[in-house]
C-alpha cells in the first residue's frame, strides 16, 4: 500500500510540476516616459561642469546619508566674478542637479548657497521666490529642499537637461 501511495504521490507531484513549468508572467515594460529612457545616462560631474561653465560659479553634489537614509548635500560657490542673478544661479544649478542620474536625490537635498553677502535667510528667499520651500538644517548654513517642489519646479528625478540661461550667455 505504501508503494502505491507513494507512487501516486510522484505522479500527482510530476504532473503539478509540469502544469506550473507551463506557467509565466509576462510582463510589458513601461513606456518611454522617464527622461532616462529617451536618453544616454548623465553623471554628476556633467551637471557639476555645466554649472562651471558660469564664471565664478561651482557646484559640488554628492551623496551622504543620515543613519540608512539617502539625500544629496549640494553647494553652490560664486565668488565675485560672478556677476548674474543670483535666483537664476540657484535655478539653474538645481535644475542642472535634478538632470543627473547618477546620484538619486533620496529623502531630500541640502543645500548650500555660499556667495559675498549671502545669508541663510537670503538663500531662503531666493528659493521662495523659486517656489521651493525650504527648511534650515540643524541651525547651521545649509537648508533642507522639499523634494516636491522640486519635482513641481524641474520634473521627475532625472529631469530634462536645462540650458544655459541666456542672461549667462551674455555674462560669459
């Protein structure tokens, strides 16, 4: 009796097996819709060369984490050559940032503004006036961007590589 359990055991278990052998999932992949998808990769040092290309401005992006949780610390310099407005800076530099995919943004960015006479509160209000809101890190000089609003202002991480603005052009 136990042999023939057994043996309809290993024709119940084969024939189960070869059912579900027969079974797949197919899956479609996503339409082109991220940027990504439509172009060639783009790494940080792209963005950051990018926004060097404005006399006497840097920027300097990388990733840093907090405990297990990701973000982008950013820096934006400009020393006294640069002579352009400073909200189109921090627009451009941002947008050039969120057009990277080689540093996912994470939980948020924090950023730094560091020029002749600015200030956190200073860097605040040009970021309001970018409608991105902002909060101060840890009492210090760099500020905590919504992710959000910077989806609202440039388009889903990576978003579309920015050009030059043209009152840059002109100081260049």
């Amino acid at each position: 009796m136990r042999i023939s359990r057994t043996a309809g055991l290993s024709v119940v278990a084969a024939t189960l097996a070869g059912l579900l052998s027969g079974c797949t999932i197919e899956t479609t992949p996503p339409a082109a819709t991220s940027p990504t998808a439509t172009r060639a990769a783009r790494p940080m040092a792209a963005a950051q060369a990018a926004v060097a290309q404005v006399p006497g401005a840097e920027l300097e992006a990388a990733r840093a984490w907090d405990g297990t949780t990701a973000y982008v610390l950013a820096t934006l310099s400009a020393t006294e050559a640069f002579s352009g407005d400073p909200a189109t800076l921090i627009d451009y530099s941002l947008a050039q940032l969120a057009s990277q995919d080689e540093v996912d943004r994470g939980r948020l960015v924090r950023f730094s503004f560091e020029a002749p006479g600015q200030t956190v509160e200073t860097t605040k209000a040009l970021l309001a006036s970018l409608g991105i809101d902002s909060e101060q890190y840890a009492g210090g000089s760099s500020l905590e961007l919504a992710n959000q609003d910077l989806d609202d202002r440039y388009g889903t991480w990576p978003a579309a590589v920015p050009n030059l603005p043209p009152s840059f052009i002109n100081n260049s």
